[in-house]
C-alpha cells in the first residue's frame, strides 16, 4: 500500500473509532449503522419506508404441505455450475432423522430435483420410534456449507443427538462430490458446529466458527487451519462471548487493513448484533461489543464483494424476520446504506455469493421453503436513502425476555433443590406435550415431554429417562424434584399420581435421572404441544422445599410462557 493510501486507511479508521466512541458514550453501541437518515434509536426504524432492492425471485424446494423442514441453505459455484444444499427433516426443525439436501442448476433458474448428500443419521430412519422428535436417543443431520478447497468441493454436515443445541456426540463431518455422488470424506472437527464453511485469511489458512455442544457455558471459538489435512485446526476462544451475550451464529470477514470482524447473534434479546476484532490472524479477539445494528435475534451473512463493498444480509428488523435487509459498507466497519430486500412473510436464514455480476441470495420462507433471489450488482448502485426512515409514530418497545425476579435454582451449586408441580391432562394419541424449565435468556435445561403414543419422559441437560404410557385424557398432578451438584451430575426425579392435589414425596420415584449435568440459573418454565380439547401441561408451581410447594401458588403468566412465543429466540 502506498503512503497516501495507507494515510487514508488510517484515516478511515479514527473517524471509525472517534464515531464508536461517541455511539458508546449516548449508549447507542459501538457505531455500525451510520447516516443523516438513521434515527438515534435504530429500534424506531420503519422496515417500510427502507428503499427497494429489485431482485428476481424463484423457489428451489419446498415442504409446506408435508410439514417439513427446509433451512440452513448454502449456496457454492463449482465446476461451472451452482450448487445449493439445506437440512430438510420431518417437522420444524432439526428433529430425529433430518438429513442434508442438495439441488444444482445451470443458470440459477432451473433446478435438478433434490437428492441427499447424506445417509439416514444412524438409526434414526423413519422406522425409528423417535423418527420426527426431539429426542436424545435419536440422531439428526444439520446442513453447514460448501467448502472449496484444493479443486474439490466438500459438503459440510453436523451431526449430533437432536435433543437440543447440540448433543454430545457432536462433530462436523465431510462430503466430497466426486461429479455424480456424495462420498464421506470423514470428520471434519469433532465437538464441533460451524456456521458458515471456511474462509481464507491473510497468510493462506482457512478459518471458520467453531461452537462446541456446550458452547452456551463455554462460548464461541474460531477453528484456523485446514491445509495439512482436513482435520487440522487450531482453535481459539472469543472471551467473553458467553458472559457479555449469548453468542450466536457467527460470521466473520477480513478488512483491508489485514485484521479480522467477527459480528455475533445475541440470544439474551438485547436485539443488536455484537462485533468483535482480531489483529492477529483469529489467534485471540477483543471481548464482544454492542453495536447499534438493529437485529431480530436471527442468522445473518455478509460478505466482501469484487469491487471492494461488503454486503450484509439480515433480518434488522428487531420485532420479527420479516423483511430480510441488504446494509451497505465500504470500509468492512461501517454500512450506510440499508435496503428492503425480500419480506411481507417469515423469511430468514440467508447465505449469497457473487456470480457472473449479479448477487445470489438464498433463504428460507418461514423455514419450510428454500428459495432465492438474483440481484444486479448495479441495482445496489441505485439505492438511494431517504430523509427519514423514522416510524411515524413511536414503535411498541422491544420484547425482552421475560424475567422472573428471583432465580428458582442454581444447577452450580452444591445441592440446592428445587420442587416443581404441574397439572397434566394426557393429550390424544398422536400428540404431544411439554414441559421446560429453562434460564431468563429461554436456554432449556430440564424436560417433562409425553410424546404422540403417551409415553412420558424425564430429560436433565442432555440425558433422557423413559417412563410409562398413560392413558389419553386421563388427569395427573406431576412432582419433580432437582438436586444440583457442583462436581457430578445433577439429579431428577419425577412422581406422577392421579389429580388430587400435590402427590407426597415417594420412597421410590417412577423416573429418576441422575446422569445429566448443567450449570445454568432455572427461572421461567415454558409449556409446548398442547394437543385438543385443553389437553397438556397447566397450573406450574415452583418452591425450594416440598413443605414450601404444598403452599405455592400457580406461577405468574411472565414466568409461565408458551414455548412457541419465544421460538424465534432459540437456535
């Protein structure tokens, strides 16, 4: 670079510095949406009065009439074709038996029909009886991009115990497409999940996320490597990214100056994304920081296009996915430009490249459809702010998660107990219903689930106990109780008796689960699947002893919620 470049680079990068300084000081966040045109509260942003993206819209598969799944859509360019794959499964999402998908297309208008990249998760076919749930004891694939690397194109799928994100068999593995099939190319990382496929960075190693099963207690890593092998990496942790926010779903791009942004999901509803920087090649990253980039708590991509623009594809409005958004930025930091891009309806999970002058953009309509749009890179060219994209009047505050004002037990500590009562009315056969009890940010730790044959079950982060079939329509009042531990497992034990008050404590428990373990602070309980004819849980009451239950009341609706409510929260 030359002196007057490197001057102006430095430039760039006070003013950069001077305006997220004057943002942290308003207490805004760290500036990454600047503009005459941008309210102080970029919450207040009415989504339609953005400008418009022409684009040309076409749908790639689509299982709404089957009740299926079609998400984590990637798309690649090889060969001189256009790839795409996306995890398709019974039931929204990521349930027992859920494979990778993938299609290809000649122009970006026709597709192929859609074929598997990978096999049945291990005995979890639709012949398993956990087929289509969210259970431990069955197996789930999870789609996560096209790796190029060394002339061959590498499809990557997670897989790992479908109870929740993510199971302990965790690991990322390979498939390498030979010209006419898919072969396994073996593991990829273990105890890993990764968001985006590898990228390069400065000096030529590949780099990508790395979030580990337990990554909600340990935080998100970055894997660099993958030339010797494509199993060598090296990983490294951004500190604080547990503790300052729930980091989510993170995707990273290299500035000009040669140091590395990582932008972070924040699953504790602040509904901004966070940003964090490394100077030394992903080796070590400054704790995340709150940027003022209104986000809907949901996955977003960007990338760095040919004529040196970076692009980022979101949901940015706060209150739902809907519309997906296209920012605009020159220097890698800053975007000052934000357009409507495709919305009306649940759209999310975006990932695009650049091909042949125009932007592909493939996401996912309400989770149950792959679909694309094709935009001129000229179009971006035209975009044109308005005066004032400010709501008329006054948007309804943000939805934070609800908070109970104490927390109900600390799974950390050293035998503390806590004791749980709730109404249950067995659903018909064929349905299901569930009971969670989960932390303030709606991270769930503790399962009460009576599937579709009226089998109940007693799941402790991340371990499952069977128990008996009951009867459909018949009424029980449920007891668990929760003993933590600091250095073992944590224990469950549950007793379930006919409808007639609080069941005493048994000598013998039906379902005893003792081999689970978290570390996490239980205050809210979220309720799922209640089938007809007001079947399901109901009535949850909550106490630190027994004697204390017998006198609880029911707990309020703010620390009762319908799973359902929180649902565009959750991974």
């Amino acid at each position: 670079m030359s002196e007057m470049g490197s001057l102006t680079a430095g430039l760039l990068l006070l003013i950069c510095s001077m305006g997220m300084a004057e943002a942290q000081q308003s207490g805004s966040g760290e500036a990454m949406l600047i503009g005459d045109w941008l309210p102080a509260d970029t919450h207040q942003i009415d989504s339609l009065k953005l400008p418009r993206v022409p684009s040309e819209h076409l749908v790639i598969s689509d299982v709404r009439d089957a009740g299926g799944v079609n998400q984590h859509n990637y798309l690649a360019v090889f060969d001189g074709r256009l790839f795409v794959m996306w995890s398709d499964g019974p039931g929204v999402e990521d349930r027992v038996g859920q494979r990778v998908r993938f299609a290809v297309s000649d122009d970006g208008l026709r597709w192929s029909k859609p074929e598997y990249i990978t096999p049945e998760p291990p005995d979890s076919g639709p012949d398993s009886p956990h087929y289509g749930t969210r259970s431990d004891r069955g197996m789930r694939w999870i789609s996560r991009g096209f790796w190029q690397r060394e002339g061959e194109l590498i499809a990557l799928c997670a897989l790992d115990e479908a109870a929740g994100f993510f199971g302990r068999s965790l690991e990322l593995r390979g498939f390498r497409w030979t010209g006419r099939e898919w072969e396994d190319a073996g593991v990829i990382a273990k105890n890993a999940i990764n968001n985006f496929p590898p990228r390069r960075i400065p000096g030529g190693q590949w780099m990508m996320s790395r979030r580990k099963w337990n990554y909600r207690q340990t935080g998100v890593e970055f894997l660099v490597g993958g030339l010797r092998s494509l199993n060598d990496w090296v990983s490294s942790p951004v500190l604080g990214s547990n503790a300052r926010l729930s980091a989510e779903e993170p995707l990273f791009w290299g500035l000009p100056d040669g140091r590395l942004v990582a932008l972070f999901r924040d699953n504790r509803g602040s509904k901004f994304l966070y940003r964090s920087v490394s100077a030394d090649l992903g080796k070590t990253w400054t704790p995340p920081q709150r940027t003022n980039f209104p986000d809907a708590t949901s996955k977003f991509f960007g990338l760095r296009l040919s004529d040196g623009r970076y692009v980022l594809i979101s949901n940015s409005n706060p209150r739902a996915r809907d519309p997906l958004t296209i920012a605009v930025s020159e220097d890698g930091l800053v975007f000052t430009q934000l357009a409507w891009l495709i919305g009306g309806r649940h759209v999310d999970y975006p990932h695009a490249l650049e091909h042949e002058g125009s932007l592909l953009v493939a996401f996912a309509g309400g989770k149950q459809s792959v679909e694309m749009v094709k935009i001129k890179l000229s179009a971006l060219n035209q975009i044109r702010m308005p005066a004032v994209v400010e709501a008329d009047s006054p948007l309804p505050p943000i939805r934070k998660n609800r908070r109970h004002g104490s927390v109900w037990i600390d799974l950390g500590n050293e035998d503390s107990e806590l004791y749980v009562a709730v109404d249950l009315k067995v659903p018909g056969r064929g349905e299901s219903a569930e009971l969670a009890l989960a932390t303030a940010a709606s991270e769930e730790r503790v399962h009460i689930r009576v599937d579709e044959r009226g089998e109940i079950s007693a799941a402790l982060y991340q371990s499952t106990v069977a128990g008996p079939q009951l009867a459909a329509g018949s009424l029980h009042t449920l007891l668990l109780k929760i003993v933590s531990h600091t250095n073992e497992p944590d224990q469950l034990f549950l007793q379930i008796e006919p409808r007639r008050g609080i069941p005493e404590q048994p000598k013998r428990w039906l379902l005893r689960n003792e081999l689970g373990s978290s570390a996490a602070d239980l205050s809210r309980a979220m309720i799922r699947g209640a089938g007809s004819r007001g079947t399901g849980f109901s009535a949850v009451r909550v106490a630190d002893t027994y004697a204390a239950l017998l006198q609880a009341s029911v707990i309020p609706g703010g620390d009762v919620v319908r799973a359902e409510e929180v649902q565009e929260e959750q991974k």
